[in-house]
C-alpha cells in the first residue's frame, strides 16, 4: 500500500489531539448548513480552541449587481482581514475540520492557497470521529487575538472561466465534474441552466471517502482517478456548482502528489448562469 505523497495534509484525530493546545496552531471548524447556519451547532460544542468559518459568510465575495457568480473567494484584502479576525497569521498552523468528510474545510485550504500560505492541514473523520473516539469539546464562542495575515497572490491555484472555456477548445487541461451525476446531466438544475461543461468527465467528490468520512488509500484513489483518464503528468481543473466539493477533490489529488491542479472559482453558478458558454445535457 503506497503513502500519501503529502500526508502533512490530513491529520488523523490521534494527530489532532496532540496538536491541538499548540500556540502555533490555530483549529477552525468549518461545518456548514446550506441555506441554513451552522454556528449555532458549533456552540453547542466543538473542538477545544476552535474558531468557527462559515466559507459563505467568512470565505465569499460579495457578488456582483448581477447576482452571478455568487461565492468567488474574496479579494487579497478582504480575506486578509478575516484572517485577522480568526487569529490567522502568516506563521500559523491551521487545523480545518467539519461534519462532511473534510470539504467545507477545503474551501479554507484553497483560499489559504491561493493566498500563499501553505501551512493547513484537514482533520480526517471530522467531529464525528472526534466524538466516537469520546474526545473532549467545548461549548460557547471561542475568542482569540487578531494575527496580521499578508495575503501573496499566487496563480496556478484557481481557473478563471476565460481559461476554462480554452480548456473546451483544446481538451487541456483534464476538466473534472465532482458533482452528483443529477447534476451533471442537467436532471438536477441549480442554475439558469443544467447539465455539464463539454469534456468533463464526472467523479463525485465523496467518493474520495470511506463511509466512515476517512479518506480511501492512496493507491485506490490513483487507481480511481486514473481509470477516469487522469495520468501522472494531467493538468487538470476541478469544478462543482460553487468550488467547495471541487476544492476537496484539488486537496485530495494534491496530497496525491499532483501539483499541477486548479478549481475553477466560479464553477457552475458562474457557467450554467452565462448563455454564452456551451453546455452539454445528458453525457457526453
């Protein structure tokens, strides 16, 4: 059974534990309720020190007067300051961990990312596995002093729609749909439009997970990924309707040991909602 080429990026709760009263690291609980708020769960008990984001409220630009895209990460500045306020600094650690196997806390790593802090890692299993294992909680709002945060834009991170749309016309980079499979056909729409963008092929997100929430192997996700046509040397772009399940699967092929890997930050909101781009309904 061959190791994860970067395991620094998901720590076990063993790990976590033994982490979790360092003064350099900072641990954010990344649970999320669509159309719903999940801090009040987070208030009823979370992990010791933890800090609560919600990738919508902390993590989103405002959209533009046209409503679309909703959820692009924030500006350098603008995220910086949330940062700040969750007493993030350039030196800190970061733990992320939620109640979904790990990918609202992606969405932390890939602005983190894109930002120019590689310091984050994801607790596999989330707070279920930290609860089964009779592991302590705390309740109420955790207060923590500001940090200064210096964002340092780095690209090869995110894809924009402009270079996704190349990416039709030449079939490179690898366009990967982490979406449920409604979705991809178009029987699911949750936008103007549904259905996928053309030469993507469809691997969800989840099934990176066992049903336990810990990740598969790392030889059986190779052997996943490549049976989908990813290769060794494949640039590839990951997308889903708002870039947080697509975040999960960059996180996942990176620990992999694929670098050469971006989410598309708009992904469907942005494309489904722009009658300009071509779609396809049903499989390609």
């Amino acid at each position: 059974m061959s190791p994860f080429a970067r395991p620094d990026l998901f720590w076990s709760t063993e790990h976590t534990a033994v982490k979790l009263r360092d003064p350099k690291v900072r641990v954010v609980d990344c649970r999320f309720v669509f159309e719903g708020d999940a801090h009040p769960e987070y208030l009823s008990g979370h992990l010791p020190g933890a800090v609560h984001c919600d990738w919508v409220r902390d993590l989103s630009a405002p959209p533009p007067s046209s409503g679309h895209p909703r959820w692009m990460l924030q500006g350098p500045d603008a995220f910086a300051l949330t940062m700040s306020r969750f007493g993030i600094g350039n030196d800190t650690l970061v733990l992320g961990y939620d109640a979904e196997g790990g990918h609202h806390a992606a969405r932390l790593w890939l602005a983190l990312r894109r930002y120019g802090h590689d310091r984050m890692a994801v607790m596999e299993g989330g707070i279920q596995k930290w609860i089964a294992e009779g592991r302590p909680l705390e309740k109420g709002e955790t207060k923590v002093a500001p940090a200064t945060f210096v964002p340092h834009p780095r690209d090869g991170v995110i894809a924009t729609k402009d270079e996704v749309f190349a990416a039709v016309r030449t079939g490179d980079p690898w366009l990967l749909d982490v979406r449920r499979d409604s979705e991809f056909t178009g029987q699911e729409k949750r936008a103007a439009r549904g259905g996928h963008i053309p030469g993507a092929v469809n691997i969800l997100w989840k099934e990176a997970l066992k049903d336990d929430w810990t990740l598969k192997d790392a030889d059986e996700l190779e052997e996943m990924y490549a049976n989908a046509g990813f290769g060794a040397e494949t640039s590839a772009v990951t997308y889903c309707q708002a870039g947080v399940r697509a975040a999960f699967t960059h996180l996942v092929l990176t620990a992999l040991g694929h670098d050469d890997v971006r989410t598309y930050d708009g992904s469907w909101e942005e494309w489904g909602n722009d009658p300009s781009l071509p779609i396809i309904v049903g499989r390609s």
